[in-house]
C-alpha cells in the first residue's frame, strides 16, 4: 500500500500469539477506522493508558474501485498499536568473570618468565602469574541481567466495498458500505533491557554484547546480515581498552533494533530466545500474560461489535427510508488461540 508506514497480511496475523476475528457487513470503513483506532488509544492499564498507535485513514486505509463497475470496490485498513517497555525479570547468562584478568596475568607471567632466563625468582613468578591467570580464565559465572516486554496488538481490516448514491431534495449524499474480515493479533515481546546494564559487572555487561549478537546471527536469514562476533583470549584482553558503558548500551540497542524493527519472524524468533534465559516462574507470568492480552483483544473486538449494532444499523436505516438497503450485521466472531 503506497504510503503506509505499516505492512502485515492475514497469514502473518494468524501466527501470532494470540488473535481475535470478527465479520462485519454493512459498515462504513471510514468510520470503523476511526473507532478502531480510538479504541485502541483508550485501553488502559495501571489506571493509564497503554498503547501509542501507528497508522492513520490517509496512508493506511485503502479503498480502491474495481473495475468490474464503478460502484463497488476494495477496502484494506491496517493500525498497530504498542506499548511501553516493561521490565519482567531476570535472564541468566554463563560468563568469565576474570577473563580479561586472566589474560592479563598470563602476558604478564610469559613477560617474566623471559626476564627469569638466568635468574630463578624471575622465572617463578612468571609461572605463578601464567598458572594463576589460566585459573581465572577459565572459571565461568552466571550472570543476570534485566528483560523487559513490549505489548503489541495489530488489526488488519480487508472486504468488499460499495458505494450507494441517494438523492433528495436538499442533497445527494454518497454512503460508503463495506462487508469487512477483521482480525485483530496481539502478541508480547521481551528484549534485552538496556537501561539496567550499567548495574552489571563490566565483564558480564561485554559478554551480553556478544550474545546478543549471537542471537541476531541465529535469527536472520541472509548472510549479509550476519555481525561479526569476536570471543576467545584476544578478545578478553582486548576488552582493558574497550569497558566503556555507553558503548556497549549503543551496541546492544543497535543489534536489537534490527530485530525488532526487521520482519515480524525476527521479533518472534528473539522472544523465543529470551524467554528461555528467564526462570520456569517468570516464564509462567509471561505466559498468564499472554492470556490477559487475550481478553483485551476479545474486549478490543466487542467493542466493535457494539459500535456496529449501535451505528452501522442507525445509519443504514437512514438509507432504508429511501433506499431499500439490507440492514448491516455483526456475524459471529471467531476466537482462536
């Protein structure tokens, strides 16, 4: 659709955590948008209101003429809405506390061991300082860090459209009426929470940027979009000259804003990942969450069910009067998880 700042199709809605459809007939889609979207505007949680919205009648609502005949048309509308960011727990990471210390030692230790040629002390303790620093190379933590999750409902409108002209004495007025398919798909995504990361230990807060980008390498699919991933002992003692904070924040923010603005798999696919990092008891938290964005896409969808026995009837009964036009339904809705 020319101008749309969103683009998903009804396969793509119907893998989703959880979705909503619903079948309308004789509704104007002009007037379903706006309330669609004000709708959504109004959800609410902790006595605030949850979602900013994207999408607007101009760029994504599409009402093209067939030519088949020039009263009847085409209809296909998208809106998505997102929520904050909130944090949901702890992910556990397996790290090397004292690798960039334990390569240091054994540098250190191999320099002494050459200055310990002809002299015993010297060599001593370069093969203390190598033992030592090997030691601490290879011991291995676990680590947390912060995830936090984002709310996301999309709704994707696509039907048939006409156009009926009554004429009176004061005016000719046009009504837009359209049989509509509506789904309406939510789904929660958990990424990596960078605004806790300066409360980690440096060496933890690096190899988070690693794993990150490890993530991001399993999830896309060409190899151009691969990112270089650096590890071993070069790597830890190279990180002395590279601790800085706000590098690494920029680093993770920018690997993560690939998967989470890229195709919606990759949005998935990470979720899928994170949520193994969280305990089996946050896990079951996101999961009854899950079940709590169900009930708002079923009230979500009631509430357009309201609005089109309320308007959709009125208005088209206006037409009734002067024009023998079926009256507009709302057919059954279908859930699904």
């Amino acid at each position: 659709m020319a101008g749309s700042m969103i683009d998903f199709t009804r396969q793509g809605l119907r893998k989703a955590t959880k979705f909503v459809e619903g079948d309308y007939s004789g509704i104007n889609p002009r007037q379903f948008y706006r309330t669609l979207k004000r709708s959504l505007e109004e959800i609410q949680e902790d006595n605030d209101f949850k979602y900013q919205t994207t999408g607007t009648q101009g760029s994504d609502l599409e009402i093209k003429s067939e030519d088949v005949g020039q009263n009847t048309g085409v209809v296909k509308g998208r809106l998505l809405a997102e929520s904050d960011w909130y944090i949901v727990g702890d992910g556990n990471l397996e790290y090397r506390p004292y690798g960039p210390h334990g390569t240091l030692s054994i540098i250190i230790g191999l320099f002494f061991l050459l200055l310990g040629i002809g002299e015993a002390l010297w060599g001593i303790i370069g093969i203390l300082l190598i033992v030592a620093g090997g030691y601490g190379y290879w011991q291995t933590e676990s680590g947390e860090f912060a995830i936090s999750r984002q709310d996301v409902i999309r709704v994707l409108m696509t039907g048939e459209v006409s156009e009926r002209t009554v004429d009176t004495e004061q005016e000719s007025r046009t009504d837009i009426f359209a049989n509509m398919s509506v789904v309406y798909a939510g789904d929660a995504f958990v990424a990596v929470e960078t605004e806790e990361i300066d409360n980690l230990k440096w060496t933890l807060r690096r190899e988070l940027v690693s794993q990150v980008k490890r993530w991001h390498n399993q999830i896309v699919d060409s190899e151009q979009e691969q990112l270089t991933v650096e590890d071993g002992f070069t790597w830890h003692l190279k990180a002395w000259a590279n601790r800085n904070l706000e590098s690494d924040r920029h680093e993770i923010d920018s690997v993560q804003s690939k998967l989470l603005t890229g195709p919606f798999e990759y949005r998935l696919n990470y979720t899928d990942r994170l949520e193994k990092q969280l305990s089996d008891e946050m896990q079951q938290q996101l999961a009854g969450h899950e079940e709590e964005l169900m009930v708002e896409l079923e009230e979500l969808a009631e509430d357009l069910d309201i609005f089109v026995e309320r308007e959709g009837l009125e208005h088209t009964n206006r037409v009734e009067q002067r024009q023998n036009t079926d009256t507009p339904q709302v057919e059954g809705r279908k859930d699904s998880l």
